[in-house]
C-alpha cells in the first residue's frame, strides 16, 4: 500500500508542488476547460502537479488513458485521452509510447497489459479496485458453465485477468446486447453484473442467466427516488448507466455506458439533465455545455477517486505501480478481450 508521507516527502523534494498563481495563470488554456467547476483557488493548488506531470510524461514516453470517471483535473489536465471501458480498450491496442499510466481502476489497466504485454502499464494505485471484478473468480465461472452446459460465457470486462481468461468473450456497458445477440447459442451466461443482465435480457432475443455481482455506486439509485424528482421536475432528462437495476433504466430517457452518455447529452443538449451515474460524469462535461444544467445526485466511486493527481506524478516519477499479468492468464484473456474489440469492429459499434 502506498505510504503518503513518504510519497509527499518525496515528491516534495523533487519538484516545486507549492500552490502558484502564476502556474495557475500560465495553464489558463487547460483552466478554461474546467473553469466551472473548479475553484481558482484550487486550480492554484492543482496547477503545480498538472505541469510536473505533463512535464514528466514527454520525458518518459508515457500516455495517460483516462476513464470518464475521473475528476476533472484528471480528466481535462492531464490525460491525453478519456473514455469508457471499450474506448479505453481499443486505445490501448493503438497507442505508441513505451508507458501507459491507466486512470482508471485497476481491472483497466490489466486490460491496457493483457493488450500490451510489451509495454510498461502503470496505475497509480493498486487498490483501485471495483466491486463487480471482487465478485466473481475463475472458480465462479466453472460454477456457472456446471449449472449451464454449452452456453457461452460473456464476462464484462469489469473483471479480473483471471476472469476474462476463464471466459469466451467480453463486453462493456456499449456493446453488451450486440455482443450477445450475435452468439451462436439460445442461452447465454453473463457475468459478473446481474444488472447489466437483466437490462441486457430485456432487449436481447437470447435467455441471459447470470451472476449475482452489482456495482456498488449505480445499485444506489431507486426507481422511487427518480420518479419523485420527475414529478419535482418534468422537464429534467433522466439518463443511465446500464449497471443500475431494470426498474431505474426503465425510468429513465436514455440508457448507455459513460461515453454513451456523454454523446447523448452533446447530441439533443437538454435544458435539464440527471446523469444517474459516478458523480465526476458530469463536472467532467458541464463546462462544454453550459447550456445544460445538470442535477447532480452524486454516487462516487471510491475506487475510481483513489486516483489523483498526486499519485499520477509518483507514479510517473518512480514507475510504480506496474501491473503484471502471467503469460498464462494473459494469453487466454487476450482472447476474449480481442474477440470482443473485432466483433464490436465487425458490428460496427
Ligand atoms: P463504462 O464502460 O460505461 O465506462 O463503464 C465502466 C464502469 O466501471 C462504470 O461503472
Ligand atoms: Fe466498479 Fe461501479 Fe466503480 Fe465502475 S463505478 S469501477 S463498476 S464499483
């Protein structure tokens, strides 16, 4: 686990991290991208790191892969791309620097290196875990292909290397209906998020069985507590992530994976929005749409904000802390990882 005295101290030592107006003024460009939502005063504090690490990045041949949960300084100052899980994927298998510091939890970075196996991947906290990944192991799938002879296994790829090698193909929040639907089986299994599903289940042709794992942030919301703010306010859209329960999806305008969601709501620009997802979603997008006014019930995820700013510049200063995936496991997760990016492609998606 990361000692923070040590890492301040440290850090401390190397570079100038004291809050500056001055650094704050000379990174106005990246400020103007998230001016609403964060206080100069923070900004002050924030610019420092922001500088250092874009800094450090060039020196190292490092890209950092953002997912769309990160906080707003994260998100606008230093990624160099964001993303939902398959975004972030596909990125992964095209990105040319020697390092790949993955933003994210830590199922994302294991999915950057089963890509990857030659490059360095970082995150810059291995405790960056998920609840969904936690709730299911290899011997959770064998369990399942028991209970179901013959049917395909489809993981989310909210899950551990072990997982998806286990499995025959992945998915994410975007592809998740297609990618069963163009399996050649009457029943397929689905694992870990027994959410995403039943809300697969509802618009797929196929019988979808599956395990009984939730995130821990979007099973909080209950279709009660958004009808009783659509009565407050018709005129809110109401717009969430598949891994909420069937009764909250079926309240809501539109359902899609983060990036889904981001394109939605640049797409019809609604005076009102609720985005029924991670709190950061959407600071992340307000100050590109200041046309939208966001209703902001806000679920975090405390291990998406394990990542900060602080950890990154570690990170990229010691090279800590680099993810391994055996061959073994890498192999056959490779697989399924792969299968799912070229039918996605072959889909269209
Ligand atoms: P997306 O693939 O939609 O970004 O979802 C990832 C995730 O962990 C959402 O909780
Ligand atoms: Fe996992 Fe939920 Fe956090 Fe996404 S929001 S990383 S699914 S715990």
């Amino acid at each position: 686990m990361l000692d923070l005295t040590t890492v301040r101290a440290e850090l401390g030592a190397q570079y100038d991290l004291t809050p500056s107006q001055e650094t704050a003024d000379r990174l106005g460009d990246l400020y103007s991208r998230m001016d609403r939502v964060v206080p100069p005063s923070d900004w002050a504090i924030y610019a420092p790191y922001v500088e250092a690490i874009n800094r450090l990045k060039v020196e190292k041949n490092a890209v950092i892969l953002a997912h769309n949960y990160m906080t707003p300084e994260i998100y606008h100052g230093v990624s160099d791309f964001v993303g939902d899980s398959l975004q972030l994927a596909i990125k992964a298998t095209e990105v040319e620097h020697d390092v790949i510091v993955q933003c994210g939890v830590h199922f994302m970075a294991e999915t950057s290196k089963v890509l990857n196996p030659a490059k360095t991947v970082l995150i810059p906290d291995m405790s960056a875990g998920c609840s969904l990944a936690e709730s299911i192991t290899a011997e959770g799938i064998a369990e399942m292909r028991a209970k179901y002879p013959g049917a395909p296994v489809v993981s989310y790829v909210n899950t551990t290397a072990e997982v998806k090698a286990a499995s025959d193909i992945c998915c994410t929040s975007s592809n998740a209906v297609q990618i069963v639907d163009a399996l050649d089986a009457d029943t397929v299994i689905m694992t870990p998020d027994q959410y995403l599903a039943q809300n697969v289940a509802n618009l797929s042709k196929k019988k979808v069985v599956f395990w009984k794992g939730s995130c821990i942030v979007h099973e909080l919301y209950t279709a009660e507590d958004l009808r009783a703010y659509r009565e407050y306010d018709p005129e809110t859209k109401i717009i969430a992530h598949p891994e909420c329960t069937p009764e909250v999806v079926a309240e809501a305008d539109f359902t899609g994976s983060t990036s889904g969601i981001v394109d939605w709501v640049h797409q019809h620009k609604p005076k009102k929005a609720m985005l029924v997802t991670e709190c950061s979603m959407a600071s992340n997008i307000s100050d590109e749409l200041p046309e939208v006014e966001f209703a902001k019930p806000c679920n975090m995820c405390p291990y998406m904000k394990k990542i900060t700013l602080e950890k990154i510049l570690w990170s990229l200063h010691t090279g800590q802390e680099e993810v391994i995936v055996p061959d073994a496991v890498a192999g056959k997760a490779r697989q399924a990882v792969q299968r799912m990016i070229d039918l996605s492609r072959e889909l269209g998606i």
